[in-house]
C-alpha cells in the first residue's frame, strides 16, 4: 500500500487548461485560447522542446500545419521548420495517421 501511495502522490496530471495556460505563460503569446478548439478536436498543438525548455507550439489541423510560432508569436528559423516538417511528415502522419487509414 505504501508503495502505491507513493506513486499516486508522486502523478502530476495536467488539464488541457493548465497546459495551455502554462504554455502561454511561457510563450508570452495567447495559445490559451484554444483550449475549446483542442477539446472540440477542432485543432492539435503540439510544444517543441529543446533540452527541455518549451521553445515553439506547432498547430495541426487535419493534415497541415497551420501555424508554428515562438516567443510571442515569433517565427522559426529554416533549420527548426525543416526539423518540425521532417517530424510532422515522419512520425505525426506516416507513424500515427496512416496507421488508422489504413484499416
């Protein structure tokens, strides 16, 4: 029992909101907003990590990535958006979406 104690003590589980709103906090930009849009399944945001500090947030909808945006709305360099179109292509829609439409 105390092991499983420990664990529960130890999970730290994040809303959507709270996700959002630390993320906007962190990216000084108003990604907060789209908290009904990601609950409605309207829209995906994904946060770009380098060495574990939040560095960009990648919107998706459907497909396409509609837009992905820095410190207060700042844009990418080229080398950062070849890395996340690379990924987005590789990993998000052979990996995860073609999976499913294939079936």
């Amino acid at each position: 029992m105390q092991m499983l104690d420990h664990i529960h003590n130890n999970l730290q589980e994040k809303s959507i909101k709270h996700l959002l709103d630390e993320w906007a906090r962190k990216l000084h930009n108003c990604i907060f907003s789209y908290t009904n849009a990601i609950k409605d399944r309207r829209t995906v945001i994904y946060g770009v990590f380098v060495r574990h500090t939040l560095k960009y947030a990648v919107e998706i909808k459907g497909n396409r990535i509609v837009q992905t945006l820095g410190v207060s709305n700042s844009g990418i360099g080229a080398e950062d958006r070849e890395v996340i179109d690379r990924w987005f292509l590789d990993v998000y829609l052979r990996g995860w979406i073609e999976p499913f439409l294939l079936k």
